[in-house]
C-alpha cells in the first residue's frame, strides 16, 4: 500500500481531535464520522501484509493528536483485527496490546478491558504466524511420548474436543480430505479433554479411516504440562495450525478448506528421480566398469552428502543412481543394482521414510529384488519347457522353426539361453555377436527364446523386464551367469 493514502486518512481524522480537545468523550457526530473513515482505511488495508498493516497502524496513531482521538482509533484497530476473519490479523491486535496499551502510549477505557486484552495477547503471542512453532511434550494413547510438531517435517496440529459439536463437523471434512493426501504429512490431533475412555470411544467411532500418506498422531495433554493452551491460542476448539518443514507457524484457526488452500504452498516440490542419471553415465558407461567401482561411488556420494549434513542431496543422488542402475543393460550393472539396494534403500529406511520416497524409489527397488533374485546364480534352473529356436555355427537362423525344449536337459558345455523379441534392433544385434562364443567354446548350445511364444510361467520365473535378457547354465541346468551381453 501506498502511503499517501494513509496520510490522507490521517489528515481527515485530525480536524475531528481539534473539534474534540475540550471534551471528556468523543460527540457522535465524530464517532460516526471516525468509523466511517476508518472503516474505509481497514478496507484498504484488507490484502496487504501484516508488516504494512503493523507499519500503517502504528503510523497512524503516531499523527493523531488529539488524545480522545486517539484512544478512539487505537481501540477500534484492536477490536477490529481482534475479530477480523482475514488469517493472521490477530497479530495486529497482539501488537496493539504489547506496543500501544501495556506501556500506557494509550489507554484502554477500563482495567477490565487492558486486563482481557493483556489475556489476549499473552495466549496469542508465540504461535503467530511467522513464529516459530513452540515445541509440545505429549503423550499418545499407550502413553507414549508424543512431540509436536515433527521437526523437519510439514505439520499440522488439531486441537479438539469429544464434546465439542464443531470439532465433529471440522473432523467430517478432514475424513474426507486426509485419506486423498498425496503428499507427506504429519498430523497431530490433540484431544484438548481430560476424559479417557470417552477420547478412546471417539476415536474408535470417528478416527476409522486410513490416511496412507498422512502419519497420525492422536495426544493428549490432561494434566496440561504442555501449556499448549497458551503456547498455541487454543482459547475455543476446533483450533488448527499449519507450521512448514522448517518449524514456523504458516496458517493458524484453519478450517479444513483453508488447510487445502495454503497446504501445497509450502509443501517441497517432489523430485523427479532420474534427472541426473547422465552423471552417472559419464562416471560408468565406458569400458571396463565394474559392479564393485560402482558400489565405491556410491558410499563415496553418501558419505560426502552426509558430511554436510545433506540428507536430502544423499536421497537425491542415491535416488537418480538407483533409476541409472535399474535401467542399464548389462552383467556388472545388475550386479551392482542388486547389493546397491541392500545396503542403500533397503539398509537405511529412514532415509526413504518419506511416502513420496517410497512410491518412487522403495517400491520400484522391491520390485527390482523380485526380478534380479529370479534364478540366481548357483541355482538350478527351473523344470520346464519352453519353445524356441537352436542357434548354430554358421548360416542363416530360422525363427520360425520353434520346436519344445527341455531347459534341464540342454547338454550344452555351456548352454546359453537368449530371450529376446524379433524386431528389436538391440536384440538382434546380441543374436548376432552371439556367434562368436562358437569360436571359443565350440561344445556351446545356445538357445533362442521368444517370451511371446510361451506362457506365463516364463515371465514368473524369469526376469523379462528388459530383452535382450541372456543366462548360462552348465551341463547340469546350474545358473551360472545372468545379463550377459555378448557386444
């Protein structure tokens, strides 16, 4: 805003304190008047910030005068902001209290009123908005220790009461909302009550719903140890607060729209894994890559991000060296990918607690196991029949030549057995350099398999994610290697 405006304001307002010196108490002529200019001046303010509203405020008071004038308009702008229904203006009313009416600038038209007001102020003041967020020791429904909120993490507190006929309502519209969350939440509600079994019977009748990626924690203070009361305004209930990642107070005396509303504006953006994974192949897509280079990097990136106390670049690296892994061809790869989730997503669950993490990194990584532990090397492979093609020295293949085969019984000295899909350039390729293992193992059997010629009892035993997929087996049917590539 302007301040010419203000000063305008201002300016109309002084004559009524030159009309008024001589008084006791405002006329109504003025009064009227006073509430007709101020009422256009809180318009005006409406959208601006609290910082001006506090700076306009203040300005105003410092050029009005006239005493009565001035009492009139200071305890108007506190009642105004004490009941204004714009988020965040009760901090104008705190500030008119702490600066203006206890140092006595101004004087409230009675004690009892300076006395509501320094109550007001004093159950306000440490969870405005832009505060940090005050710390709650409470304890949970096994009487566990229960501290709110989450450091580190997007919170919401809910203080609520069983008997409380809004709190009902407020919790019809969280039902709703929580369980479609798709972003990483902790949410505290705070029985504000002193009745056990009647909170555990409420949570049993209105708590029954799953919230997958909101973590719920229902406390209770009952002996108020906390003074959660005072630390957090909690004068009526419901009373919701929203405090962001880095523990300030962003949205207080929400409702379950206004929370929807200014939710995604301090929620991280999610990470794309897999936006760096051409790092990776520079560091590994040249010759001679081995799984157990790989596997030094990777400690050498965790250990370098965790020295800096960067949690979130070591998930982001490990994250995007994961998606390299998991989506390059190749023995020493797969090796690599295979221990990488051991030590690094499965080994450290608490770097991968967030449910975004998990969608996009843990589950994908189970499903990874899943395939690469299919036939293991120094496992037998599995009695079955699969129909495909013989490779031979020399000459022309005939894929349309299938015939059945017993992968148990394939004699070869070794035996390799190539899924791939006709068509596929990078199929087609392997089938051809394949011909060279001829050469040096001459007593070699090498047998091509379509997937799509066979049935499903292929793709559960086998790990068909990517083709060209290649095995060798020894004369007895025993997995010797996996992924191989003869390029």
């Amino acid at each position: 805003m302007k301040r010419l405006i203000i000063t305008v304001l201002v300016l109309v307002l002084l004559p009524f304190g030159l009309r008024a010196q001589e008084r006791t108490q405002l006329d109504s002529a003025v009064v009227e008047a006073l509430d007709a200019r101020l009422d256009e001046y809180f318009a005006a303010l409406e959208r601006e910030s609290i910082q001006i509203k506090l700076a306009e405020c203040d300005f105003m008071l410092e050029n009005c005068a006239d005493s009565l004038v001035k009492q009139y308009v200071a305890v108007r702008i506190y009642d105004h902001f004490l009941g204004s229904k714009v988020m965040g203006d009760e901090a104008v009313a705190v500030h008119m209290v702490d600066d203006w009416f206890i140092p006595g600038k101004v004087s409230m038209y009675s004690d009892i009123d300076l006395l509501n007001a320094r109550v007001y102020a004093q159950f306000h003041r440490s969870s405005l908005i832009g505060m940090p967020a005050p710390a709650l020791a409470l304890r949970g429904l096994d009487g566990s220790a229960v501290t709110a909120p989450q450091p580190g993490a997007v919170s919401v507190l809910f203080f609520y009461d069983t008997t409380c006929s809004k709190c009902k309502l407020e919790l019809l519209k969280l039902r709703e909302y929580l369980p479609g969350l798709e972003v990483p939440l902790e949410f505290f509600a705070v029985y504000t009550g002193t009745l056990e079994e009647q909170w555990k019977d409420f949570l049993n009748v209105r708590w029954d719903f799953d919230t997958p990626c909101v973590n719920v924690h229902h406390a209770w203070d009952p002996e108020l140890d906390s003074a959660f009361q005072m630390l957090y305004g909690v004068l009526q209930t419901p009373q919701m607060l929203l405090i962001d990642a880095d523990g300030t107070i962003v949205g207080r005396s929400l409702d379950t729209e206004a929370l929807a509303q200014l939710l995604p504006t301090v929620m991280p953006e999610a990470y794309e894994y897999g936006a760096s994974t051409s790092l990776f192949e520079n560091l590994f897509g040249g010759e001679g890559v081995t799984a157990a280079g790989m596997l030094e990097m990777a400690q050498y990136i965790k250990d370098q991000a965790l020295e800096r106390s960067d949690s979130t670049l070591c998930r982001h690296m490990l994250g995007d060296m994961f998606y390299y892994l998991m989506d390059t061809q190749g023995e020493e790869y797969k090796l690599a990918l295979r221990t990488f989730i051991t030590m690094y997503i499965d080994g450290d669950p608490e770097l991968w607690r967030n449910p975004a993490d998990v969608r996009h990194v843990v589950d994908p990584a189970a499903v990874c196991k899943d395939l690469l532990d299919r036939v293991p090397a120094g496992s037998r492979i599995p009695r079955m029949k699969v129909r495909g093609v013989p490779l031979k020295d020399g000459g022309p293949v005939d894929l349309t030549d299938v015939r059945t085969y017993r992968l148990r019984r394939l004699r070869g000295n070794p035996s390799y057995i190539i899924f791939h899909s006709p068509g596929c350039s990078t199929c087609d390729a392997e089938l051809e350099a394949v011909r060279s293992v001829f050469d040096a193992e001459p007593a070699a059997r090498v047998l091509l398999v379509n997937p799509a010629e066979n049935g499903i009892e292929l793709l559960e035993n086998f790990d068909l994610s990517v083709l060209p997929f290649a095995i060798s087996l020894d004369r007895k049917g025993t997995v010797q290697r996996k992924y191989i590539s003869f390029l």
